[in-house]
C-alpha cells in the first residue's frame, strides 16, 4: 500500500509504502497516516465498482481502508467559497 | 512647566514611532530582499520571492510542468479511459450525480463545480469549492490542474452531498461564463458522437480519430473555460 499527498508545485509525493500484513510496516502506515489526517487532509481510495465503474471512498481512519487498497490518496480538505483562492 | 514640555514631547515621539513602524518595518524588509537578492546575483542563482510566507526558493522554470504531469498521471491511473479523453481532449472532466442521470456536473482545473441538465442543457448552479494547501509548500496553496480536477473528482463521488454542502452555491454565469459553458457542452456532445463512431468502426480508426480530435480541440483544456 502507497500513501501518497498532493503537493502544491510538485504533483503527489510518497508518504510512506509497506505492506499491511507486516506488523512493522502496517505500524508506520498508520502512523504516517494519522500525521495527515491531524494535519487537516483527506484520504481517499481509488475504487473499481463490480460494474467497473471508477469512483472513490472517503477514510477517516486506517481502519476503513480496505486491506487490498493499493494507495490512499491525502488532498487538502475542502474549503467552500474560497475567496482567497479566488473562488 | 519644563516636566510637562518633557512629558510632551516624550508622548508625541511615541505616537510617532507607533505610527510610523510599519513602514518602518516594510522597508527594512525589502532593504533585507534587496540585500538577499543581490547576494543570490552575485552567486549567479535566480531566486524568486513567496509573498505569503516571505521565503525564498530557488527558481525553477520547469516545476509547475512536473508538477502537472505527475498530477495528470495520477489522475489518469484513477478514473476511466473515457473521463481521462474528456479531460485530456476538452479540459474538463463530466461526473453525473448520484440521483441517476438527470444531473451531472462539469470539473473545471480551479473553478467551480457546474452542475447542468445533460437533457436540456440547462445550467442549474456553480458550486464553489477549492482545496487550498495551507503548508504552501512553494509559496502557493494551488494544487496542479490535474490535482484540483482529482480531488475534486473524488470528493464528488465519494460524497456528492458533503462536497456540495461545504461549497458556495450561486446561480450560472457568476465565474464560469454561461455561453462558453453551453460550447463546452457542444464540444462534449460532439466528442461523444465521435467516440461513439469510432469505437464502431474499430481499433486502427479509434486511435487515428482520438489524435485527430486531440490535434482539433488543441490538445488538453484548449478553447475550454479553463483556458479563458
């Protein structure tokens, strides 16, 4: 499994990459994990309907990923209006 | 008599100085950016100012392209081959709401979400939303085109309604132009029509067609709100 983050000026970055079946790995996905999620993003997981329809599931925690997820995807959170950014 | 003059003048200093420290500090600022880039010249290095955050990176022409590519890259890995040729070949991106097919919105790179009767082509609402980075990694809080159209892609299939419920709701034609958009949902209803013909006509034709559609319509985002 891959986290990964959307950067500004730079596309997505690896946060961290290991197997959820390695206890050590599956620790430091979790962490990295809670780290973006206490820094304000969003996860998602990119998924594939049994019709085969793409879409995508919003995490709130480790636990929802599903175990067979092959990336989760941290994008800052939403922000309505958005004057500042010019919305 | 003297104690008061010295009081005085003392007070009045004061309120000089209080009035007058930010400009004071403004200037000594750029005093200091003058000095760091006059320093950075001498060194041959280029450097460009963040007004946000007041650091300074090295210039990179080349970063914001990367940066899109790698964006368009991972957006192509998550939605389907046709949403990323709409993308690729008109610049935005068409998602239907969840209700069925009576709605659906257009993803614009960094404006708002339009949602529109694909039936009768009319315009319901703009919904504006944005995903503003705070850490501005390098001095911007604007993700990559592609990035902004990801997430905002995700947002709305993941929870159309808690996407919708955080933007700002305004009626059609506020930021995205209502007759651009309706050429927009020309060019869409063509492109479709062209897909359609080409997947019946085969392989070796689809490939030739969509390299001729991506030369037509100028590659990705041309001639879309995107580009105004």
């Amino acid at each position: 499994m891959k986290l990964l983050r959307m950067k500004p000026g730079h596309g997505e970055i690896v946060l961290a990459e290991g197997d959820v079946e390695v206890p050590e790995q599956e620790r430091e996905l979790i962490e990295a994990f809670r780290r973006e999620l206490d820094a304000g993003m969003w996860a998602a997981v990119p998924t594939q309907t049994t019709g085969g329809r793409r879409e995508a599931e919003l995490v709130k925690s480790f636990a929802e990923v599903p175990r067979d997820a092959e990336r989760v995807i941290f994008f800052p959170r939403a922000a309505g209006g958005a004057q500042a950014a010019g919305l | 008599m003297l104690l008061g003059l010295a009081t005085a003048a003392l007070v009045l200093t004061a309120l000089v100085c209080e009035l007058s420290r930010p400009k004071l500090r403004a200037a000594f600022t750029r005093a200091c950016a003058r000095f760091t880039h006059a320093c950075a010249r001498a060194r041959g290095v280029l450097l460009v100012h963040s007004s946000e955050n007041g650091g300074a990176h090295g210039y990179d022409p080349g970063r914001e392209r990367r940066a899109e590519l790698r964006a368009g890259a991972l957006l192509r890995s998550c939605v389907n081959e046709e949403e990323w040729a709409m993308y690729r070949d008109l610049g935005f991106l068409r998602v239907w709401g969840q209700s069925g097919g009576r709605y659906a919105y257009l993803i614009y790179p960094h404006k708002p979400l339009l949602a529109y009767v694909p039936r009768t082509g009319a315009l319901l609402s703009e919904y504006c939303v944005a995903f503003p980075d705070r850490t501005r990694p390098y001095g911007s809080a604007r993700l990559p085109d592609s990035d902004d159209v990801l997430a905002k892609w995700m947002a709305l299939t993941a929870d159309e309604r808690a996407l919708i419920a955080d933007a700002n709701m305004h009626l059609p034609g506020r930021q995205l132009d209502p007759e651009r958009v309706q050429r927009d949902l020309e060019r869409l209803a063509r492109w479709e029509r062209e897909r359609a013909q080409v997947s019946a006509s085969g392989p070796d034709v689809t490939s030739a067609a969509q390299h001729a559609a991506r030369a037509r319509h100028g590659g990705l985002a041309a001639g879309s709100v995107r580009a105004a």
